[in-house]
C-alpha cells in the first residue's frame, strides 16, 4: 500500500472535530485529500496552483482556532512556500499541519523537478516545527492523527510508491524511534519506505553473521536521542539510510546527535549532492545506491 493512502484514512479519523479542515494546491486526488473534501465539502478547499497563498490561508484559519491540514508535493511545500512556512506558521507557533506528498526520489517518472530530496533539511532548521517521517500507510494515518493532538506546526513527509505496510497501526508517538530488530553489531537508523528495505537487508545479514538493530526514525525533530546512544553504545557502529540529500537529513541529525553524545564511526546512505532522473522508481533506486544491494554493501563494507 502507498503511503499516501494513509493521509486519506487519517484525516477521516479526526474529522469529527469541526475544526478540522484541509486545504490543497490543486492535488487533492493524487495526494490522498480528496475522500476528506468529498464527505465534507465545507470544510475542504482547493487553492489552486498556489502554493504561497496555500500555506498563508492556512495560517489565518489556524489563528482564528481551526486546525488546517495542508497538503501538496513536498517540492512545492514546502519547497516553493518556504518563507510563508517560515513567517506565517513557524515564527507564529501556528497550528497548521503541513502535508508534503510525493517526496524523495521514488516519486520516479516525474523526474527531478518533483523528486524533493532536501525538505527535511529545509524544516528541520526551522523553529517550533516537529518533523515526521512515517516509514508507511498505517504509520501515515497514526501520524496524521499524532499531529491532530499536537499543539504547534507540524510537517509529515509522504512517499508515492506501493510498499509493505508493516507497522503496527493506531499509534504514534512524536519524538520516539521505534526499535523494529534487536541486533549487537550495528545499528541502522532509516526513515520512510528505507526502514522495511533496512529490515529485509538486516535478514539478508543475519544469514552471515552479522546482526543489525532496525531504529525506525519516523519523528525526525524531536529526535529521540537516548534510544539511539543506547543502541550505539551496545553496537559501537552506525548506519542512516534514507531518500533524501544525506546534508541536512537524516544523516545530518544522526551524526549531529553522536558527534555531540557519543562519536562511533557512522556512514550515511542516501542521496549524495545530486538530483535524481525520470525513470521508474526502482531504477533510480539503483542509480542513486538506495537499491536493496547497495544497501548491503554499504552495510557491510563498515565490517570488511
């Protein structure tokens, strides 16, 4: 299943409280924001191809009590809107939940002017602003729920492509890494659709004699900095895999955390200063080295 899809499950969850309302930049459908707009049409609008104007809007209705869930291509917001994000929402705590669909580079054939790689960097600077990355559909709607209860901004970034969905649903604590493996070795931090590929490569490992702890990092900011120094006292070795620029991301917050609480050698996958290609996700996978096999390499390369 998409993540995407929970987006659509999530905001039907919470849509019983009347101030809940969803606005989008002429992507209802393919962000997943539609369902909610068909049930309740007054509550739903669509800005048009306008980004800025989406984020400000949003703003005003989260001032006058409302709670305003925004939803677009992460490469258009927050990409385009990131100054109102910043001013309107951030400067002012206001309470705007900020949807941002389609990120990394799996959206695949929309090539790299839709391919967001650097939305985690650009939000995670920013203060007042938690920072979600939920690793799948049943993570997506406890996620959108989690940022329902939480007074402040908020952004949730959001992949395309079909994927396990694996996660247990219906709960989502902002501010904790989720521990999927038990491993003494090495401990892989990933984030998004990387932590079940994380997962299937731990397996893959294991059959070797190497064993991974899983930490699925799906809240970026806050970060939960005693779970990862707990697990990278006991492995004494560290890996981030994510689908995003490793500056900024992820493996900015990874390494940051133990340059500062606990220095252990730490490699860092993801997208290195480039953009992506318009091709099939998979096939972009392997261009970029986020393909199950270079995942493997990588991980074993600390070892060999």
């Amino acid at each position: 299943m998409a993540g995407r899809e929970g987006v659509g499950q999530g905001l039907l969850k919470i849509a019983s409280d009347e101030r809940v309302v969803v606005l989008t930049a002429d992507l209802a459908e393919t962000t997943r924001v539609l369902e909610f707009g068909k049930n309740y049409p007054q509550r739903f609008w669509d800005v048009g191809v306008a980004e800025q104007n989406l984020v400000g809007v949003a703003a005003g209705m989260a001032h006058e009590g409302l709670i305003p869930f925004v939803s677009s291509y992460a490469v258009f917001s927050p990409g385009r809107s990131w100054d109102q994000v910043r001013v309107s929402v951030a400067l002012s705590n206001a309470n705007v939940k900020l949807i941002g669909g389609h990120a990394g580079v799996s959206v695949g054939e929309n090539g790299p002017s839709h391919q967001a790689l650097e939305d985690i960097a650009i939000m995670r600077v920013l203060a007042n602003m938690v920072v979600l990355a939920p690793a799948d559909a049943s993570q997506t709607a406890a996620a959108i729920e989690a940022a329902y209860k939480h007074k402040g901004p908020v952004y949730i970034r959001i992949t395309r492509p079909k994927t396990a969905d694996f996660t247990k649903p219906g709960f989502f604590e902002i501010g904790k890494l989720y521990r999927y493996r038990e491993g003494r070795d090495l401990t892989v931090v990933a984030c998004g659709i990387q932590v079940w590929d994380a997962l299937m490569v731990a397996e893959q490992l294991a059959k070797e004699g190497i064993e991974c702890e899983i930490l699925n990092a799906c809240s970026i900011k806050p970060f939960d900095i005693e779970t990862l120094i707990n697990s990278a006292k006991k492995t004494g070795r560290v890996v981030t895999i994510e689908d995003h620029q490793v500056s900024g991301g992820l493996g900015g917050v990874v390494a940051e955390t133990l340059l500062e609480h606990l220095p252990v050698p730490l490699k860092r996958i993801g997208v290195r200063d480039r953009f992506g290609i318009s091709a099939d996700w998979e096939s972009i996978y392997k261009e970029v080295g986020l393909d199950r096999e270079s995942l493997y390499k990588g991980i074993k390369s600390l070892f060999f």
